[in-house]
C-alpha cells in the first residue's frame, strides 16, 4: 500500500500521514512512496488507540498554536504580525489620502502642455515643461511658432520628421534652445498614474488574508508532441470529440475545460503540439499549475517533447508524464521511461519522483489513475485563492465572433469575475456583459480557476495578457488610454536622419524582391503562432513584410489596403464577407484561405521564391575544330568539323572562339553529317556546320557548343 492509500482510508492528508510516519521513524519519500505491512499496521493501531481519548492527537499542536493568532487583533499589544499589517495599511492610507487628487488631475492629459511656456519666465528665457513624449505639431504650439518653421529647424539638423511624429527629447531640447526656451523634461505625470496604480494594487493584495484564503482547482496542462493524442486524451476525460473538428487532426487553438472527477474539479488547458505553436505552449505552461506531459508509447520523446519540458520547468510546474498509446502493438512504455531518466525525469517506480501513468485515450486505460494522480498532486501543492477580492487572472484566447463582438477566453486565477464588473486588459477596457462557460453556460460569476468566455471589452486582446478588475470605469479608463499611449509611442519610428549610408542602404534595399502579406485569423493566439512562423523565413534574397494582422473575417478594408500596396492576402481559419470576391477580382488581389498553418507556411515561403528570377547554368556540351571552310555561294559558308570532345547538339547554342578570345555567340542553322541532316554527332565525327548569322570564321577556329538551364532560386 502507498502513503497516498493510506492516507485517504484514514481521512488524512498526505503530507500529514508523512509527518506522523517520520514521527513514527518509518521512511517514506514521498506520497508514492510504499509502506509495509508491519509500517501499515503500527500506523493503524496508533490510530485505533486515541479515538475515545480526545487529548492524544498528532494533530492539535499545530492547530493550539494557530488559534490564539486569531484573536489577537482585538489586543495590539501582545502581536506582532497584526501591527506591522496595520502599520504598513497605515502607511499606505497616508500615502494615497494626501495625493490622490493629484493623480486623478493629471490623468487625462496623456501629451503634455507647454504649462510654463506662456506665463512663466525666467531672467532671459521663457521655460517649455514637457511631461512624456511631445510630438511635431505639440512643440511647435509650445514654442508659439508654426510646425513648418519647426521642420524647417529639425531638416538644417539633417532629420527628417512628419507633424504628427514624435520628437527625441534630446533634440527637442536642442531645437528649444536655439529659440531661446529653457526645455524642461518631466515625468510626473506616469509617476503619478504608476503610483495610482501600485495604490489600487496594493489596496487589492491586503484583502489576501490567510482567514479568506480557499482551496482552489488546480489548473492542468497537456503538453507534448504533435499527433501524441493530448486533444484524443481529453476527448477521453471530457466524454467529447474535440479532435474531429480540428483540421488535419492537429490542435491549433488553446482550450479551456473544466471536468469534474472524484468530488474534485479540475481546470484542463490543451494546448497545440505542432512547432509553429511554440509560443501558445511557453503560455499555456505559464497559466498552469500542474503539466501533463503526453509521450506516445510507441514514438517517445520528440522535438516538441523536449520544447514542453523545457516550458514547464521555466515555469516551475509540477510535472506529471501520461505514456499514452499502450494499445498499439509497437508500445514500448519500458524505453519511454529510459528516455525520460535521460531528461532527468527519473520515474517513481525507477527511484526518482516524476509520477508515470501508462494510459489509452482509445481504451480509456488507466484514465482513471491519472486523474487520481492528478488530484493527489494538486493536494500536495495546496493551491489556495481568495475568492472574495476582485478577479485578476489571464486572457487564453481572444477573437472576433459575428454577433458577440470581441470576445476573451478568460482564466480566473484569483477572486471572483462577476457580470456588470469593469475589467481592464492591456490597452482595452470594458464592462462584463456576460460570460459563458466550457460548456455553453451562462454564468452569473466565475471562482478563481475557472475559465469563461466573456463579452464586452472594447478589442479584441492579445492572447496572454494580464486581466484585472477596476473598481470604476473611469480608473480603467485612464490605465488603458495610458498604456495605449505607450504603446503608440513604442510603435513610432520617430525621427529618421537623412544620411549618404541611410540613402545606400534604402538603394540597395529596393533591389531586393519584397511580398507584401495581409494576415487575417479568428484569433489573436493563432495570429500570435501565424507571424512567429513566417518571421522564421529568413533570406537576403526576398523579403517578407507583413503589412497588417487582424482578427475577423476579410473584408473590404483589406483588399483595399492589398491593392494599394500590391499585397496578398491570407485567411487563417477565417471566411470572406459577401462580395469580397468580386471585389478582389476587380482590384486584383489574390486570397488564399487555410486550415493548417503548415500549408500557409509553405505557400508564403513558395511565394517568396516565385519573386526571385531562376539562375541561368551553362552546361558545356562538347567542342569542335573547324579543319575546311566550304564556300556555298556568296551568303553562305559551311565550316567542315572535327568534333574533339562531348558531342554536337543540332539545337544547342555555339560560340567562335579565336586565341581563346569569343568571337560570335549565336545558334546553329544547320548540322550535317555528310549529305544528311542530323540531330546530334558524337566525338570523333566529322560534320558540317553552318552558323546562323555569322560567315567570318576560318580554319583553325574552335566552335563551343552549350546549353543555358534555368534554375529556380531558393532562399
């Protein structure tokens, strides 16, 4: 019997049963660990003794220290741990009651005003306050002078800036002063919105108290290797057919499940194994608490294999190994094992501490001890949550659904999302219209570790971006509209120096071939995986430039923009709106719709090579030595050959050759094999050749005879 058994027949947790059973000096490692009969007996006996005595219990110690740490925060004095909370909330209150109108005034003013400019001045210089980035248009009001002049100023410094593009701070500082200003640079303007933030946050963490603490369900990983059966395992447990509707019989989308089993309820996230969706695995190992890694009996471990070990212990996971496929005739779960002690993932039964369930998604095998595994696991983890406080959590997934908008699958990792709640996302905010659950549920609120898809944000997110809830819409408001700012001034280029090198290299750059591609799928995730794919066909002979990515169907607005730049177009698990076709006929852009981003990958990658001109190849086919000129009239002469080596082609092209020197490069009109014409004369034959367009050649001249081959290029 292991210590997990005996630990659920006597009502135990397993870590307490280790406890007792060290204090019993009985050696167990872990909950896997097997006990012997003589081991399992003293244990049941001491048991048996203390049940009409209530005194001689292992357990009350532990509880006889922690209750008197309740009530003492009725009196101050005695602890410890109780003032220096309420210190700390003290210091935090103090912090916020004096300055939190100060950040609230400065909220709504993302690019800063010149303040100063106008009233203020010094002995000799009026002073432009700037607060953040500060663009053309802004500084050129600032110094009280139109934008040309201001151009004009930053064209003399050899930089070349439109009005709306932002200025450096150095050389708006430098442009300032040669007008005579004083530049001050300042930020106290993010200070203050970080500082609101860190106070919301802050005020939020205190509400984690170790009385509002709950166990909460573990969130579980499928990891592995492409076609290794994670989705046909999770069909097995969920009693659905996920896997028939995944095109090509490959996943390519995260999902949410929540199964219950046991009395327990576990969270599943099934994530992509092909080698494009290296990215949605790194975050489905990030969301998780436990990974389970799906290894094939009969394949081992593989490259993605190997990638989602890699994930799970960067993550910090607890790592679980389902060997599935034990049904099929070449199962071999003996060498998957050797394969994983060769990862350092030792299993149990080998004396190491990775937990291995042979299983068949087919036969259902062993589905059973793995999700008992999986529950023991998430016992031994104590995985706790709050679920009184505001929900922060995850976003799994996002798109855009006809007739819902823009929708997010959401993981709730603490507190409580409930309906009508004001929920912050990036740069996107928005208020809860509803959510649905796995199941098609409408729910009302999700607990921490439930996954739902919610409705009302303003965007579509970006898969794996922090959630959180905002106490109003104003504050979400504000933190979006800040971190939307940042990141329009992160995708500026800003300024760019007109030098002779930026000048060669923009040259040299437009003899390069360059496809122009539209990216348009149903989710961010999949556009996430589409782009990390395409941005690994790397060339210096073609270039891919990816105009716009977007989730949706394809609709006008995307054909217009390819037909302005000469763009193609791909749909990825999207359709077309009505119309788009006749559309694009007549603006003459090509859509390329897929269901498997391998066959995107390839075509784009064949796109790029069809830009390139093939190479031209030269293939020498033989020489001949011109021994007799015959002449045939006044216009024509015929040279009388000896071929010395390779062979004549009567339709391969000649060159003259003189002293080594090219005389004529053209093709043959005739070759003649005495009386009769011929189609090819080997070594060592006479012939007759007669040149088309070409009499100067005399006796003594060698005639080179080749073939040109054009070769497709690859990048």
């Amino acid at each position: 019997m292991r210590v997990y058994e005996l630990a659920k027949e006597l009502g135990l947790t397993s870590k307490a049963l280790l406890a007792e059973l060290a204090s019993l000096d009985v050696a167990a490692k872990n909950h896997m660990g097997a006990l012997s009969e003589a081991d399992i007996a003293k244990v049941r006996d001491k048991h048996r003794a203390p049940v009409p005595e209530p005194s001689p219990k292992a357990e009350p110690a532990p509880k006889s220290v922690q209750e008197p740490a309740a009530p003492p925060p009725a009196a101050p004095p005695p602890q410890g741990k109780p003032s220096v909370r309420d210190a700390r909330s003290s210091r935090s209150a103090s912090r916020v009651r004096p300055g939190a109108s100060a950040p609230q005034k400065h909220a709504g003013k993302p690019i800063s005003t010149p303040g100063s400019a106008s009233g203020k001045k010094l002995p000799g210089k009026a002073v432009i306050s700037v607060r953040g980035p500060v663009g053309v248009k802004d500084l050129a009001a600032m110094m009280g002078i139109r934008p040309n002049e201001l151009i004009a100023d930053l064209m003399a410094m050899n930089i070349f800036a439109a009005i709306h593009q932002i200025v450096d701070v150095r050389v708006a500082r430098e442009v300032a002063e040669k007008r005579g200003f004083e530049f001050r640079h300042e930020k106290k303007l993010d200070e203050h919105r970080q500082a609101q933030k860190r106070q919301q946050d802050d005020t939020v963490e205190q509400e984690d108290r170790a009385e509002d603490l709950v166990p909460r369900s573990p969130v579980v990983t499928f990891l592995g290797h492409v076609d290794h059966g994670k989705t046909s395992l999770l069909d097995r447990i969920r009693k659905t057919k996920v896997a028939a509707g995944e095109s090509g019989g490959i996943t390519q989308h995260i999902g949410a499940y929540t199964v219950e089993t046991q009395g327990a309820r576990i969270t599943f996230l099934d994530t992509p194994g092909h080698a494009a969706f290296t990215a949605m695995r790194a975050r489905g190992a990030q969301l998780t608490d436990i990974a389970v890694l799906i290894v094939a009996a009969d394949d081992g471990i593989m490259p993605q294999t190997k990638e989602a070990i890699d994930h799970a212990r960067a993550a910090q996971t607890a790592i679980i190994v389902a060997i599935n496929k034990i049904d099929l005739p070449g199962a071999n779960v003996a060498n998957v094992m050797k394969q994983l002690q060769a990862h350092d993932l030792a299993p149990e039964e080998w004396g190491g501490e990775t937990i291995c369930c042979p299983v068949s998604a087919e036969t259902g095998e062993g589905i059973d001890h793995l999700l008992e595994m999986i529950v023991l696991q998430a016992e031994i983890l104590e995985l706790k949550a709050n679920p009184r406080r505001r929900a922060a959590g995850y976003v799994i997934e996002a798109r855009l659904e006809p007739g819902m908008g823009p929708t997010a699958n959401l993981l709730v990792k603490s507190g409580t999302l409930k309906v009508g709640d004001i929920v912050l996302c990036g740069a996107l905010h928005g208020k809860v219209k509803a959510l649905i659950s796995d199941q098609g549920i409408k729910l009302k609120s999700a607990p921490p570790s439930t996954p739902v898809k919610c409705l009302g944000l303003s965007g579509v997110p970006e898969a794996g971006t922090e959630f959180s809830v905002c106490s109003d819409e104003r504050v979400a408001r504000t933190a979006a509209q800040t971190t939307k700012e940042a990141y329009r001034t992160r995708d500026l280029d800003g300024v760019q120096k007109a030098t002779l090198d930026t000048l060669l290299t923009q040259m040299e750059k437009s003899d390069v071939k360059q496809l122009n591609l539209i990216v348009k799928a149903d989710t961010q995730g999949s556009i996430e995986a589409v782009i990390q794919s395409l941005n690994e066909i790397k060339s210096d002979k073609a270039i891919l430039n990816i105009l716009h990515t977007g989730t949706g169907n394809i609709t006008g607005n995307d054909i217009m923009l390819a037909s302005a730049s000469r763009a193609v177009v791909a749909g990825f698990y999207v359709s077309k709106e009505p119309g788009i076709d006749a559309m694009a006929k007549h603006e003459g852009v090509e859509i390329r719709l897929y269901r498997v981003i391998y066959e995107l990958i390839d075509d784009v990658r064949d796109a790029m090579v069809g830009l390139l001109a093939p190479k031209i190849e030269e293939h020498v086919l033989g020489r001949a030595e011109i021994r007799q000129v015959f002449t045939m009239g006044k216009r024509n002469k015929v040279a009388g050959c000896m071929v010395i080596k390779g062979r004549v082609n009567a339709k391969a092209r000649v060159r003259v050759l003189r002293n080594n020197e090219t005389l004529h490069e053209g093709r043959i009109a005739s070759l003649k094999r005495f009386q009769d014409d011929a189609a090819e004369v080997r070594e060592s034959m006479e012939c007759g050749i007669r040149l088309d367009k070409f009499l100067d050649f005399s006796e003594g001249d060698l005639l080179e005879f080749y073939e040109l081959e054009e070769v497709k290029q690859t990048l």
